[in-house]
C-alpha cells in the first residue's frame, strides 16, 4: 500500500529526516513520536507533498508520490489529507461552508467565491459533521467553537475528500484532555469504521499507546523504533527521547480522562445518524 524509502530531507547542512523507510502493508492507524526536532513534521509533510524530499521514494498503491507535479499533486492532496495542530479554518466563515472546503480540489475556487455548492455536498458535510458529533454548529462562525470542536471540524473538512490516508500533525497539542480525548476518538474511528490509513504525529507517549496501533520513534531524523504500543517500554521510550535516567513518562502525559462528556455526545450523535 504505502511505501516510504530511504526518504531524506536536508535543510542547508542539516539532516531533517534520514533515510527513512516505513512499509505500510494495510490501513492502520500510526503514531509518531520523538523529542522536538526530531523529523516528525517534516517526514508527514513529504508524505502529502507540502515538503519535497532531498533523495528517496515514496510510493502509493503502485503510484510514485515523489514524481508527482503540479496538477497531479492536489490530487494525491485529496487521497492523502492533512490536519494541523491550529486546525487551519477559516474563523468568520460558519462550520459548514469550512467543511465545503473540502470538496475545492475537484469543484474549483469559484465555488468558493459563489457560495454556491451543491445540494448532495452539502448534505454530505452535515453527515459528516454529525458523525463527529458537531453538526448543531454547523452554522456558526468556525471561532465560535472550542478547540476541540474546530479540530473535529479540520477531520470533517478533510474526510469531504474521501482521502486513503489521513496525516495529523500534532492534532491535539493545543486541546484540553478532554478535547483531546474527543479528536483522537475520532481519528480512530476514521481507522476503524472506514479502513482509512491514519499518520498522526504525537508528543505524548500515553496517547501514542492508547490510539495506535503502531509506533514509529524518531530520534534526529532517523526511525530508531518500529513496533507495537507494547513493545514501547520506558526503555524504548527513553532512548527515542534521548532522556537520561531521569526520564519521567509522565513529562509526555496528557492525562487524558477516562469518560468525557464529548465523547459520550460523539457516541450519541452517531446512533442517531
Ligand atoms: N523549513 C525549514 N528550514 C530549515 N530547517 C528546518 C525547516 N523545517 C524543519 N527544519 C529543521 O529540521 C529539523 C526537524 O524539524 P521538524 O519540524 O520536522 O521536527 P519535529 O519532530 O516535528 O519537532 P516538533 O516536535 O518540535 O514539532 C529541525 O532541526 C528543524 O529545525
Ligand atoms: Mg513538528
């Protein structure tokens, strides 16, 4: 399915990501972890493109992702969707038409400047948002939601593409662990319930566990572990982060609660759909 080898990306003298390989043999959900500056970001921005690696391959279902160009790349953009840690919406502009977005990459700009988007989109985005447990916001300001609900918002905005892979970058490190609960909740049911691929850089080891179902530890640019959450002992953990024995596991918690009200509201918004 997904391919990654020995993907490199410099920066001047610097080494940002180094020689990487990752095969993804079927739809699985993914976490990244390592310290700050370990390649995290710049390895999930090579995967959709928004970065152009220095050497190496990436290939998808046969395609060769690194030899796209122009045109071609907005549409592995559509396949290989991306969300960001401040969630990149459009703050005046209300929920829905944030989530009609989404559908730019096969409809147009004008679309956008029109407001005229077709009817079957637009129910298709309120399913969505409901399936997230958001869709009575649909027509306020997207700033008028939590952090939370915006993110999920982000998710709704990027699910309109339908995409095969689904990149996070750090989705919930500006949410309260509440929030952070409801959106990796969410993403994990982008995994179970579609069988969408879902990349997501974590800066919390706890959640890395939690969520995934694979680990990928980075240390200055390079995979030094590629395994399961309990594969992933303290030991592990330390050297990835390059902590001494000092290494607290509780320094990467979020302490994220065990049943929350947002998570309790996603469940009943998807019985209902
Ligand atoms: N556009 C750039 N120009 C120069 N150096 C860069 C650029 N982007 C990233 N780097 C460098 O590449 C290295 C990896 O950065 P990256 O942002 O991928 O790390 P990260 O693991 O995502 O870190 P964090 O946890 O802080 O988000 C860092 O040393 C960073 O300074
Ligand atoms: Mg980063």
């Amino acid at each position: 399915m997904l391919q990654i080898e020995n993907l490199t990306r410099r920066f001047g003298a610097a080494t940002a990501v180094d020689r990487v390989s990752i095969h993804v043999a079927r739809p699985t959900m993914i976490g990244i972890i390592g310290a700050s500056g370990a390649g995290k970001s710049t390895l999930l921005r090579m995967l959709n493109r928004l970065e152009t690696p220095t050497s190496g391959r990436i290939t998808f279902d046969g395609r060769d992702v690194t030899a796209l160009k122009g045109r071609q790349v907005r549409g592995w953009h559509a396949d290989c969707a991306m969300i960001f840690q401040q969630f990149n919406l459009v703050p005046r502009l209300d929920v829905v038409s944030n989530v009609l977005h989404g559908t730019l990459y096969r409809t147009g700009t004008l679309r956008a400047l029109t407001a005229m988007w077709p009817e079957a989109d637009i129910r298709h985005a309120i399913e969505i948002l409901a399936r997230l447990g958001i869709h009575e916001h649909a027509a306020k300001r997207a700033e008028a939601l939590s952090g939370g609900q915006q993110q999920r918002v982000a998710i709704a905005r990027a699910l309109m593409q339908d995409p095969k892979i689904l990149l996070a970058d750090e989705p919930i490190a500006s949410l309260d662990p509440m929030n952070a609960q409801a959106v990796m909740e969410a993403l994990r049911s982008i995994h179970d319930e579609d069988g969408r691929t879902v990349i997501c850089n974590l800066h919390t080891l706890d959640t890395a566990r939690r969520y995934c179902d694979r680990v990928i530890g980075m240390k200055q640019g390079r995979v030094v572990f590629d395994g399961t959450p309990e594969q992933l002992t303290t030991g592990v953990a330390r050297d990835i982060y390059g902590a001494g024995a000092d290494f607290s596991e509780e320094a990467t918690s979020t302490e994220i609660r065990e049943t929350p009200a947002a998570v309790t509201a996603i469940r009943e918004a998807k019985a209902a759909v």
